[in-house]
C-alpha cells in the first residue's frame, strides 16, 4: 500500500492545473480555426444540402501559432485535418498536436483524432493521448491514456481508461482519473498502482538500519 505522505506526490507535484489550462487551450485554439473558416464561407451565397454527418467546412495540414509579448511563439497547434459537422455541432481534428511553451517550462498535447462543441465548452481527445511536460527544475512529466473528456464549464477533466504516469523513476497506473480544477482534487478510481524509488537519504538510513 502506497504511504500517504508520498501520494502527495500526484497531488501537488504534477501541476494538474496547469495541465487543464493546456487543454483548454486545445479547444480555444480549434474554435477559433472554426470561426476563420465560417468567416471565409460567408463569401460563397450558395445553399447545399449536406448528408448527414458531412463536414460543410474543413482545412487541411494546419498549423496554426500565437505569439507571446516578446515575438516568440508561446503555442502551436498542427493537425493533419480540421473538418465542422453541422448536425452534431463539432469541430473535428485528425492527429491534432499542440506545443506550449513559456519561459520554464514546454509542454505538448498529442492524440490521434480530438473533438470540440460549437461552443467550446466539451471536448475530448482519443487514440493515444500523450500529454510531456518538461521544465527546468524537475524531470519530464508524461501521461499516456487513451482517451481524455474535458468539460470546461465545470473545469474537469476525466480520463476514464487506464492510465500512466512517469515522471523520472517514478510512475503510477489506475484507471478513471479525474481532474476537477474547481474543487482542487485528483482522483484516481481503480487499480491504482505506483512506485517512487527510495531517496539517497532513505537507502542510507536502511542499510545502518541492517544488524
């Protein structure tokens, strides 16, 4: 059984809120590509009738990118394929891939297809979803799962099948993570596994504790 002190360790160390934020950004950042699109459609006049779950707006190989204040590019977005589906209200991304990046720290956001409402609020990312945090201070932060629901009107996020997480030697699986940026908590549901590696201090005091 995993001591309590060291579940701490997912609690404040991993910087799930920060991980929210980004994903959130994957939404704006489709939306806003959505609402070029539309913009640019309004040029065409003439009505078709669409078959049901046909894209009436789609764009292919983007890359999109924001500029800090400094000129440097704070975050990009690429995607294989961005398509709209008007009967389902969803924007529609094929191999989506973000970066962020600030001064301390990048981030990427990977995943073979994401989704995103009409009115940003739900979105949600499938197929090999791998979340890389790297920064200065601390090892690389990766979490891998298969699918990840974003609700950004409740600022939660849940991962219902199994996931992993490592960071350096350390890593913990389970199942049904859920992120909750409202309350402040982290949950993790079923089959929770974990190891942390005894410290330097730890492996010293045990060996003088051996007779």
């Amino acid at each position: 059984m995993m001591p309590q002190s060291r579940f701490r360790f997912l609690k404040y160390r991993l910087s799930w809120s920060q991980v929210g934020l980004l994903v959130s950004l994957l939404v704006i950042a489709s939306s806003s590509a959505y609402l070029a699109l539309q913009l640019a459609g309004r040029h065409n006049a003439k009505q078709t009738t669409l078959a049901r779950g046909q894209a009436d707006y789609y764009a292919s190989t983007v890359h999109m990118l924001r500029y800090n204040h400094k000129g440097l590019a704070s975050m990009q977005l690429r995607a294989d394929r961005l398509e709209h589906v008007p009967d389902s209200e969803q924007l529609k991304l094929i191999e989506p891939r973000l970066w962020l990046s600030s001064e301390d720290s990048h981030t990427q956001i990977s995943a073979r297809e994401g989704t995103t409402s009409d009115d940003g609020q739900l979105a949600s990312l499938s197929g090999s979803v791998v979340i890389v945090r790297k920064t200065l201070q601390t090892p690389s932060l990766q979490i891998q799962s298969e699918s990840a629901l974003i609700d950004t009107s409740k600022e939660r996020i849940e991962l219902p099948d199994e996931v992993r997480i490592e960071q350096g030697e350390r890593w913990v699986t389970g199942r049904q993570l859920v992120l909750d940026q409202a309350e402040k908590q982290l949950r993790l549901g079923a089959r929770v596994q974990a190891f942390f590696p005894a410290s330097p201090n730890e492996s010293l005091h045990a060996g003088r504790a051996k007779p």
